[in-house]
C-alpha cells in the first residue's frame, strides 16, 4: 500500500495556472499507475489524467488535453499536475490515486483505483 499526499492547491483566477503535486511514500512508487481526478460540489469524481508506471506514456480528459501535464519523478516518489489556462469549471477538489496492476482502461475511472490522498482544492474565479 502506498500512502499519498497531494499539495498545490488554491484560489486562482481564469487563465492562470497552478501545479499540483502528490507525494508518494514508501519504495516501490515507479512500479505504480497515477492518476488525478477532480471532484466539484454535487458531482462524481472526474478522471483528469493518468501516467503510466512503465513507459510513463500518458492519457488525458478531453476536458482538459492541451492545457492540463501530468508527470512523474520517480527519484523523488511525485506526481505533478501542471495545469494552464484554468477555467472556472475546473473548480473542484483534486486528488491523486496509485494502482500497481497491469495497465488497462480500468485507470480512466475510480474504481481502477486501491490508494487514494485526501485532496487539495483548486478553485478559479471568474
């Protein structure tokens, strides 16, 4: 099991941008998938992003491709989310999430997901 701490959350205005980071603890972080997913009030979690754990090969929310880079630095067991161009519906809590199993459609969505952090809150005024 791997325990996660996300940061880099805050209140920004629309078309800034905000990195998000998700610290990993424990020795085995490179053989793990990460994903981000986003929650907003009275709405399910949302897949944003996902890096693959072998080839680092990514995947990304239409919602969010060309403006949202996910990344990894296995050296220093992080995850970054580099987000550009906020919008105001991007307001949302935002959390990380690791799976160590064969990589598959499964990490597009919640459930492919056994380890989750606590979440940090991005909100982008208008």
């Amino acid at each position: 099991q791997v325990q996660l701490v996300e940061s880099g959350g805050g209140l920004v205005q629309a078309g800034d941008s905000l990195r998000l980071s998700c610290a990993a603890s424990g020795r085995t972080f490179s053989t793990y998938n990460m994903g981000w997913f986003r929650q907003a009030p009275g709405k399910e979690r949302e897949f944003v992003a996902v890096i693959r754990r072998s080839s680092s090969s990514t995947y990304y929310a239409d919602s969010v491709k060309g403006r949202f880079t996910i990344s990894r630095d296995n050296a220093k067991n992080t995850v970054y989310l580099q987000m550009n161009s906020l919008k105001p519906e991007d307001t949302a809590v935002y959390y990380c999430a690791a799976d160590d199993s064969y990589y598959s459609s499964k990490h597009y969505t919640a459930s492919g997901y056994d380890n989750w952090g606590q979440g940090t809150q991005v909100t982008v005024s208008s």
